[in-house]
C-alpha cells in the first residue's frame, strides 16, 4: 500500500493500522499512539509535520540507551537532510549563530566545558536559597485571583511564576521583568512557527541579554548572571557570548516545561479526586514525603516534554534492533518510553506515592536537565500553594472542552479553566 521509494519499505511492514500522529485527536491524548507504536513499531521512520523525516523512538530501555549515547550528536550539523538541518538552533524564529552554540546543541568536548562552568553557578545550593522567593511569588499570583472564585491557571499562575522566578534568579532588573514577560508570552503563544513575532522578541531577549551581561561585568552581583560571569574552570571563562547563550537557554528551556509542569500537573490531579485528595490531607499533615514523589508522578505520567529535543547518527548504527543510518535524526518519545509497561507497573494509572520511579522526563545522561533543582522546587510550592489555600478546586470546563497546545517538542494546555470558593477579602 506504500508508494515506492526511500521511505516506503521503513514505512510500512507493520501490523494494524498505524495511528495517525500529530492530529487534532493526537495532540489531545497521544498516549494510546505511543502504546500502539511501543507494541508495533518501537523504533518508527515517522514524517513530522513540518516533512523532515525521523525516528521516532518509544520503548523505555530504547530510550535510555539513546540519551546516552554518544554516537547520537545534538549538533545540527550531522543532519543529512541540509534543508532540515538548515537554521536549527532549537529556538523558535531564531537563526542566530550566536545562539547556536547552547547546551542542547553541542557535544562534547565544548559541551563538557559549559556545562562544567555553568554548573559552578547554577548550583542546588542557589536554588534552595531562593525557595522563599518562589513562595513570595507564588502567594502574589495567587493573591491576584483568590477572591474571584474562578481562574485561569495557566495565563494567571503557571504562566507569570517561572518567568519572574527565572529573570529574578539571573539577575534582571525588577523594571524590566515585564518585557520579558511580553517576550515570553509571544514565544509560548507562536512557538514553533515562523512567525516574525517570535523572532523578533527573541531578538529583543538576546540584545537584552547582551547588554545586561556587559553592564553587569562592571558590577558584579550574587544573582545567576554575575555567577556566570564569575565562574571560571582552571583558568577558563565563558566569553561573553557563551554567557549570552546560556542565560538565553536557561530562560527557554527553562519556562514552557515549567508552565507545563503546573498546567499539566494541576490537570491530572484535577481529574483524580481520590489521589489529589490524599496529598492535601498529607500537605495539612505537613507531610511533604507525599508532595516530593507526586510532583516524579505528575512527570512521568503527563510531563511538559513530549519528545526529547534533536538528536543525529553521527555513523551507522542500531536501536532496539532497528539500523538507523548516519545522518539521520532521532527523536526519544519521553512521554511514550515514562508510560512502558516493560518499565513500570500499571503504567496509565496515577500512583502519587509511586517508588522507583526513574522516568525520563529530565532526560537522561549528560544533557540530563540542568534546571530540574529549580523545577522541583517551582512545582513544589506552586502545587502545594494551589492545594492548601483554594482547597476545592476544581476544573470549571469539560475536559474534553480543554485546547492543548500540540507543538512537537512540549505537551501543554492552552487554557486551564478553575472554579473554587473565594478567599476572603484580606482585611484592610
Ligand atoms: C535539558 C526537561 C525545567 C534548563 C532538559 C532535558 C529535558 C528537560 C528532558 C534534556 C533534553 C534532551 O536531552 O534532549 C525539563 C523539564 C522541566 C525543566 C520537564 C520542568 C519543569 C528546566 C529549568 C531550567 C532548565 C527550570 C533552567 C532554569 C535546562 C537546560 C538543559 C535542559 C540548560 C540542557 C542541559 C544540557 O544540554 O546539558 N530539560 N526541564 N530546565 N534543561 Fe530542563
């Protein structure tokens, strides 16, 4: 039934019908495809929208193994495919050569050295100090619609809380964070697309980020910035542009999967009473064992990173006994390998309290996510938080009424209407 060529035969072969990816259907519940190719076709020659072909890759140990694997390069030069690899930086309506070379797009040895430096300054230690400025954060979003009795939680908390937090953590100034925000909005609202929108906030971001970075070198502070700037590693500095890279890269990756992060998190607990009501008796309790392992759990079964980001043969080679030539590219399925049954028991089910829980939703191996100490502990208060002050909320939509964002790369709501009990009017 296949036409010939290239792709017919890798195509084909397979029994049933193959599910159709990326339709309306599709970007709304993927998980019954990821079984369907998890069982038929583990390791899948697969059209993306955009036409650029690519393995698709769903099995839990498949996966594992590729992250690491150091014949899979996250440098876009190894794409055969020249019209594919052309302008990929990773990065929405950015062509930048500036902004190429970032962790996600660099091997080592270059990737060794960055991700040594910066790891000086972004340590868990910064993190945990800034623990009570998330909660400050969190508490004034929340102050910001706690007396309407309806919200939506994404635009009006997933959304704001990790910018701020971010552009706090590196060091931008309190009056600027609001065009960042605008930025933000613009990246999230037409990420993925070509549009000018994007490139040209990004453009804004980056200029900023320069700037930012040269006025700070001549008043060194203790934010994220300042650190970057500081950090040296026997005798090695990140230039300027390296450090404009990297504070670019912390605010990418690091916003869409945390708005995600609370956005598809609140869903399923949302949509799971029993389990949702168990952590707020635990969270009453003060018992925050119950918070630490729901928020693995919220990861693994929905996280905000569908498919880990690119990867290329840099020679020939197997995966999962399927052989992938040089040059062509691999994407890890995460959220198809963290529901594998080879890998965890009742893998659809919620299970808040779930032990040996080692999903991949912050990758694996060496470009293993950089900000998960922050993530953690954004996730951590802002679902607490939720949980403690608008104790019966609920979704104020059917679900099958709620828009999920369907881009390649994140899992996301568009909206994510609530309903609760207004909190009195503070007393003034
Ligand atoms: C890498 C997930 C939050 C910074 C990654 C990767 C994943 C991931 C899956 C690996 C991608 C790959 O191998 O292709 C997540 C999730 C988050 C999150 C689920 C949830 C909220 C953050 C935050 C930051 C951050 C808050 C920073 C502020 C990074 C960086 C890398 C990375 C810099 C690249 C590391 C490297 O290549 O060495 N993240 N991330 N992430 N993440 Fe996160």
């Amino acid at each position: 039934a296949h036409p010939p060529g290239p792709e017919g035969p890798r195509e084909g072969g397979v029994p049933g019908d193959m599910p159709e990816l990326f339709s309306w259907e599709f970007a709304t519940d993927p998980y019954p495809a990821y079984a369907w190719l998890r069982e038929h076709a583990p390791v899948r020659w697969t059209r993306l929208p955009s036409g650029v072909g690519a393995w698709l890759v769903t099995r839990y140990a498949d996966a594992r193994e590729a992250l690491a694997d150091p014949r899979l390069s996250k440098n876009p030069v190894h794409h055969a495919d020249e019209a594919g690899a052309r302008g990929k930086t990773g990065i929405p309506g950015e062509r930048s050569a500036d902004l190429m070379t970032h962790l996600l797009n660099i091997d080592p040895p270059d990737h060794t050295r960055l991700r040594r430096l910066v790891s000086k300054a972004f340590t868990p230690r910064r993190v945990a100090q800034f623990a009570p400025r998330v909660g400050e954060l969190t508490d004034r979003f929340i102050d910001g619609f706690a007396e309407r009795g309806e919200a939506d939680l994404i635009h009006e908390f997933a959304f704001p809380l990790p910018i701020y937090a971010i552009c706090d953590l590196l060091g931008v100034p309190a009056e600027d964070q609001d065009d960042f925000r605008d930025w933000a909005g613009m990246m999230i609202r037409h990420g993925g697309g070509p549009r000018g929108g994007v490139a040209r906030s990004v453009k804004k971001m980056r200029a900023y980020l320069v700037e930012l970075i040269h006025r700070k070198r001549g008043d060194l502070g203790d934010d994220l910035i300042s650190g970057l700037i500081r950090a040296s590693d026997h005798g090695e500095h990140l230039t300027e542009n390296e450090a404009a890279a990297m504070a670019f890269i912390l605010l990418f990756a690091g916003f869409e999967t945390t708005v995600n992060l609370i956005g598809n998190g609140m869903h399923t607990l949302l949509r799971h009473p029993a389990q949702r009501a168990e952590l707020q008796q635990a969270l009453t309790r003060g018992d925050e064992a119950l918070l630490e392992s729901a928020v693995e759990e919220l990861l693994r079964f929905d996280g905000p990173v569908e498919l880990a980001t690119w990867r290329y043969a840099t020679e020939a080679l197997a995966i999962g006994g399927q052989s992938v030539a040089a040059g062509e590219p691999v994407l890890v399925v995460l959220a198809a390998a963290d529901r594998d049954p080879d890998r965890f028991g009742a893998p659809d089910t919620v299970d808040l309290a779930r032990r040996d829980n080692q999903h991949l939703g912050y990758g694996h191996g060496i470009h293993y996510c950089l900000g998960a100490p922050l993530a953690r502990l954004e996730a951590r208060t802002a679902l607490a938080a939720l949980l403690t002050r608008l104790p019966d909320l609920r979704l104020a939509a059917e679900p099958d009424e709620l828009r999920w964002r369907g881009g390649l790369i994140m899992r996301g709501l568009r909206t994510l209407p609530v309903a609760f009990t207004p909190e009195p009017a503070a007393a003034s």
